[in-house]
C-alpha cells in the first residue's frame, strides 16, 4: 500500500468538541511581558482540554510528546517542534519528556493559521529556544534585550511554519469512530477489521463506509499511518533496533516496514533516526 504524508490542513473541518470543557490558561500570570519560555522535565502527564491566549512552540529535547485537537493527533519525537496557534482548544501527553515552550502574543506571529503544525527544528532555532530559557514567560517584566531576542524568533518561527512534517492522523467526534480509534491504537501489533468491528459492534461494511465519511480516510490507511507514527516514537528510544520496533507495531518484515516508512517519512528507518538522535545533544538543559 502506497502512503501519501498528509499536512493536517487536509483533515476535514474541525467539530467543536463540545464534550470536552476547554480551560483558557494565563501562562504570564497577568505580567506584561510579550514572550517567554517554560520549561518542562517531570512525570508523564495527561493535561486537560485547554487553550492559551499566547501562540505557543513546544520543542521536546527527549520524549515524546503529543497534541490532540478536535480533529487531529499530532506526534512530536525529539527535535521536532509543534506550533499550538492562540485560542486552539487541545490536550497535550507528555511521556519522558524533556521540553521547553516559547509563548509569543498573537500580533508577534500574525500568521500563525488556526491548526498545530509539526516542524523540523533546525539547528539555529533549536539553539534560540533554548536560549530562550533565560526569559520565563511568567517574569514579572521584560526588558531591551529580551524583547529584541523574541521579536527575531518571531520572525523566524513565521518563515518556520511552511516546512511542516506530516506527522498527525485525524481525531473524530463521532462516538463510534472514536472508539474504532482507540481500539485500533491499543492493539496495532495483531489489529484486523474482524476484531474492530466485533469491539465495537458494527459491519465491516458499516466500518467502511463510516469511518471513511468521518476521517476522509479509510481504516486501513489509518492503521497504517497509526504503526508508521508509533514507529517514529519508538525509534528514538535507546537500545531499540529497527527489527524491534517493525515487529513492536504489527509488521511481518523489516523490509515491508523499510518500504512503507520510507514512503511515509521520505527516508528510511535507519536515517530517520541517525537524523533524530545525532550526536549527544551538548545543547544546555533548560532551566
């Protein structure tokens, strides 16, 4: 099956999602600043549906962090960055990260769009945040050379947002595609349609059809998609070989699993993670 990497602005129409109450958190904690860093290196975490009044950069140094919106789930392996515009409603899952976040008031990034992009971070602008770690967003002000910094990462992080990396599947409102979703999700080694449609109690048929309407998509492809993306996670973490990992997410062979991460991510497991890990990071912890 030939995968073609998908941006999220080719998901369907965002629903509201009613069902999750959304908490608009103040992260300058009523200071005057216009940007600010904060950092994160804790236990994983689940957080609540919520929303900033600030653009947001989440950059993770180790881990893997994921954003969900009300139509998409977004993957964030290390060195990769996610851009969460002001005012979107999402939730956030952090496993073993160690992360750090710029915050900028919307006027600084006036074309930030409405969606969470995920972006490759190059190495200039993984040095500036964290440098950016200096200037807590909750400081009680700003000053010159402060402001002068976060004008110029604004102005980059701009640029930045057209060189997205497809790294997101869709999310669903419907009760019954959602929980084909997370069935799908919790069983991606031995997954087969028979056992998702005897989870949730529907037709093959119906499964079709459905979920297709919801997502734009159909259930194979997000199965695959959904390995392809866990694939990514899991190849950053130590020790693991590529052998590991293609068996870990339902994969008969390393070579069917090379072709389709290929496919997927534009180049093979072996280099994808070359590129991700590098060498030690000597970039300094965040503060």
């Amino acid at each position: 099956m030939t995968v073609s990497a998908r941006a999220a602005k080719d998901l369907p129409f965002p629903a509201t999602p009613a069902a999750h109450p959304v908490v608009m958190v103040d992260m300058r904690g009523g200071t005057p600043v216009r940007a600010g860093s904060f950092s994160y290196e804790g236990d994983d975490v689940v957080t609540g549906w919520h929303a900033h009044d600030l653009h947001q950069i989440e950059y993770a140094f180790e881990g893997v962090a994921e954003v969900e919106t009300s139509t998409s789930h977004h993957l964030l392996p290390p060195q990769q960055a996610a851009w969460i515009p002001a005012g979107l409603a999402h939730r956030t899952t952090l496993k073993r990260v160690r992360s750090v976040s710029v915050f900028f008031e919307p006027a600084m990034v006036p074309q930030a769009g409405d969606r969470v992009r995920i972006l490759a971070a190059a190495p200039v602008i993984r040095e500036m945040l964290v440098y950016a770690t200096r200037w807590p967003i909750d400081r009680r002000e700003s000053d010159p050379t402060a402001d002068a910094f976060f004008e110029a990462l604004a102005l980059l992080a701009g640029d930045w947002l057209d060189h997205e990396a497809p790294l997101c599947l869709p999310t669903s409102s419907d009760p019954l595609v959602s929980a084909v979703m997370d069935y799908t999700r919790a069983h991606l080694p031995d997954v087969v349609v028979a056992d998702v449609c005897a989870a949730v109690g529907i037709s093959e048929r119906t499964l079709r059809r459905q979920f297709g309407a919801a997502t734009g998509i159909t259930w194979r492809r997000y199965l695959l998609e959904s390995r392809l993306l866990r694939s990514m996670a899991l190849l950053t973490e130590p020790g693991r070989t590529v052998l590991s990992v293609a068996t870990d997410v339902g994969f008969d062979s390393v070579s069917a699993f090379t072709r389709a991460f290929a496919r997927f991510a534009g180049e093979p497991p072996t280099a994808y993670r070359s590129r991700v890990l590098g060498p030690p990071d000597q970039s300094s912890s965040p503060a």
